[in-house]
C-alpha cells in the first residue's frame, strides 16, 4: 500500500511540475524518479537501478531517434515535403484541398515530427487556403490531424520508440500494424473536421482561384524520388518483421539481408542516403551542419526518452506492476488499462511522448497479468498507449500553440475544431486497436 501511494504521488509530482510550474521535463521526471527509488528500493540498488534504466533505453531506440531526426531535417531542406504535397494536390485536384494538405501531413509526418512538420508545411498550407478560399480552420486541423497520427502511434517518434523499447515490442511489426491503424484515426479526424467547420465553409468565399503553391515548384525534387526516403525504409521495416514472422529460423542468405537491412537503425541510414541523393549539388559544410543540428535536436528528446526509460525501471524494481496487474486483470479491462493511464497523463500534462513513455513503464511490469504478453499483445498494448496519448490536445500542449500561432487562428477557434477532434482520433484508434485484438 506504502508503494501504490509513493507511486501514485510520483505521478502526480510530474504532472504538476511539468504543466503547472513549468519544469524541466527531464530534471522533473529524473528527480520523482529518483525520490520514488529512495522511498521503495534499497539504498544500495537505487544508482545501480538508475544506470540500468537509462542504458537499456539508449541502447534500444538512441541511434533511431537520431537517424530519424536527420532523415526528416533533409527532407525539409531539399524541399522534398513541397514536392509530396504538389503531388498529392494533383492526384486530388483543387476541390479537394483539404484532402491533398492532410495526406501530405500523413505521408510527410512518418520520418517528420508533427510540431516540425507543421511549421515545415504551414506555407504551402497557406498557400493552399489563398488558392482555394477554404477557411484556414479547416485547413489547418486536417494538416495537423495528419501529422499527429503517425507521430503519437508510430517509430521512429519519440514516444512510440520509446514505448516500444520499454514495452520489447518489435519495431517493425508496431509499424506494420500500426500504420492502418493510423490511417484510421487521420480519416475519422479529416471528416470530424470537415464536419464541425460546416459554417466556417459557408462564411468564406468560394470564388475560383488559382491553384499556385510555390515559387520554387520549378526546383523541387521529382515525387518519385521524394517519396524514397519514407517509403524505401518502411518497406524494408516491415518485410523484416513479415519474415522473421514467417520464417524466424531461415538461414537462407536473401533471408538473412533483407532481415539486416529491415534493422531500424540500418533502414534509416538507407533513408538518409536516398535524401542525400536529392540534394542537386553535395556541400559538405551544409551537410554538417544539418547533422549538427539533427544531434542538437536530439539531445533533448534523448534526455526525456531517457527519464522515462529510468522511471520505468524503478517502478518494475518496486515490483508493483505484479501487484497491480493482478488486480487490473481481475477487472477484464486489457486493452483499456493502457489507453486510460495515457489518456489521464496527456490531458493533465500536454505532452503525448511523455504520456506514452510513462504508460508503458507502468505497464511493462504487469503485460503478463493483463494477458497481452504476447508479440502481438505487446504491439497492441504499445497502440493502446499511443491511442490515449492523442487525448486531449489543449493549452498544456505546444503543438496546440504551433497550429494555432502559425494558422493565426483565434483560440476558441482551436479549442473548438482542434480539441475535439484529437478526442475523435484516439478514440478511433484505440476502437480500431481493439478490433484488431480480436482478429490478431
């Protein structure tokens, strides 16, 4: 009962210092982490316990969150994102505007982090809005709803890696699955948009515009090759997981390097090379610049994926995931149990990659008690978290701030169209999680 209290008010502690004072989130979560270890471990086995943590994190997703970086710095840099959104507008024409930004959010938002991919695309999409006369409420929702699907569900962002390192769960696989699941929730989030911004549509204006998305159309990328570098690596992500399904004891050689390059961290470097290759004319200062700015950008990400690696491994050494995966299992909740811890923490506290890391270190110890202790049960367990960590987006959340600063939308605007639809995509995907848990 002592620990269950320590615990519980460990969690409160981290809620409270990185919503409502503002904390470090890395020094916030470190330091609960480190007064719960003080409170419910020896003495002795508390440093120890510590160092395991954060070694065991780095060690599973460090170089994935780095490569993924700098794959996602290159595609902004060559332009590649504007070429994937010019031709995705082709393919979808002028009246489906809103359609075209969001697949792009979608397709982009893969190897790019949402926050990033929207300021990175918020030109087009505005672009897009003076082409078309649509309102930028719409307009702005359907891009973010694209981004934040892939980023709270799938590798390599930093939540989802992070889970899926805390949780063991198969990197590839958790993409594979993952994917449609994604699809899913940007769908349900693209029409509850178009739904709740029906009077917004018959405010503006609908004269005919045309479509100019860009000065430096001329200078953009091919969309084949633009394309290579997301879809290259998660092919080669995927085909591993579907053979070491299939045929995990195979020592046929085609079998043993398409498993090798079907290595996270070995399909992003892939990735990288092809973005390289849209570069028209290769300078090395830039290139080093990037790469200074990608390890940079990844030096914070990495302290808060470390925290919440470490926290996880004090609350197992606590043993009360044992303790309270009996009780949860009792209850018949499964699937639930995930989805409701990630839900509570993104909500009272903002972010979804901490949401998430934290859901799986308390999980992780009781997956067996919750009966999803298989590969399959952990991957859905890890969708589950991601699910909950979509709700809800509101003023604790940056990238609210960064769809609505970047739209110059009213607030209320945001709170209205934005919030509720983040609710409508993690309900969705936790609903297409479970379905899927009856088929799998």
């Amino acid at each position: 009962m002592i620990i269950i209290t320590v615990i519980l008010v460990g969690l409160i502690l981290i809620v409270v210092c990185t919503s409502i004072l503002k904390y470090n989130t890395f020094l916030s979560i470190f330091a609960v982490t480190l007064l719960i270890g003080l409170l419910t471990l020896p003495i002795q086995d508390v440093v120890p316990t510590i160092l395991l943590g954060f070694g065991n994190t780095m060690k599973s997703i460090g170089l994935i969150i780095i490569f993924g970086i700098m794959l996602g710095l290159i595609l902004d840099k060559t332009h590649a994102t504007k070429s994937i959104a010019n031709s995705i507008l082709k393919l979808t024409g002028r009246k489906n505007a809103g359609m075209a930004i969001h697949s792009t959010g979608f397709v982009t938002g893969i190897p790019i982090f949402c926050d990033s991919g929207f300021i990175v695309l918020h030109g087009i999409n505005k672009s897009l809005v003076e082409s078309t006369g649509k309102p930028m409420v719409f307009m702005a929702s359907v891009l973010a709803a694209g981004l934040y699907s892939v980023h709270c569900l799938i590798p390599p962002h930093p939540g989802a890696t992070a889970a899926a390192g805390i949780m063991s769960a198969n990197i590839g696989q958790l993409i594979l699955i993952g994917l449609p699941v994604a699809a899913i929730s940007s769908i349900a989030g693209f029409i509850w948009v178009r739904l709740i911004t029906k009077k917004d549509f018959t405010a503006s204006t609908n004269a005919n515009y045309d479509i100019k998305l860009s000065d430096e159309a001329i200078d953009l990328p091919s969309a084949f090759r633009s394309f290579l570098p997301i879809v290259v690596p998660v092919l080669l992500l995927t085909g591993r997981s579907a053979l070491l399904l299939f045929a995990p004891q195979s020592r046929n050689t085609l079998v043993k390097i398409v498993s090798f390059l079907g290595e996270p961290i070995i399909a992003l470097i892939i990735g990288i090379l092809l973005g390289v290759s849209l570069y028209k004319k290769l300078n090395s200062k830039e290139l080093n610049e990037l790469f200074d700015l990608s390890i940079e950008k990844a030096g914070i990400i990495l302290a808060i994926t470390a925290a919440g690696g470490i926290f996880g491994t004090v609350i197992k050494a606590t043993g009360i995931g044992e303790v309270a995966g009996v009780y949860l299992a009792s209850t018949g909740l499964g699937l639930f149990v995930p989805f409701l811890i990630a839900s509570f923490l993104k909500t009272a506290q903002g972010s979804s990659t901490v949401a998430i890391m934290t859901t799986a270190s308390i999980i992780s110890p009781m997956i067996a008690s919750l009966n999803l202790n298989s590969d399959n049960g952990i991957v859905l367990a890890t969708l589950a978290m991601g699910a909950g960590s979509m709700i809800i987006s509101h003023s604790n959340d940056s990238y609210f701030w960064v769809v609505t600063k970047f739209s110059d939308l009213e607030v209320k605007s945001t709170l209205r169209v934005w919030t509720t639809t983040t609710a409508i995509m993690g309900i969705f995907a936790f609903a297409a999680t479970w379905i899927l848990s009856l088929i799998l």
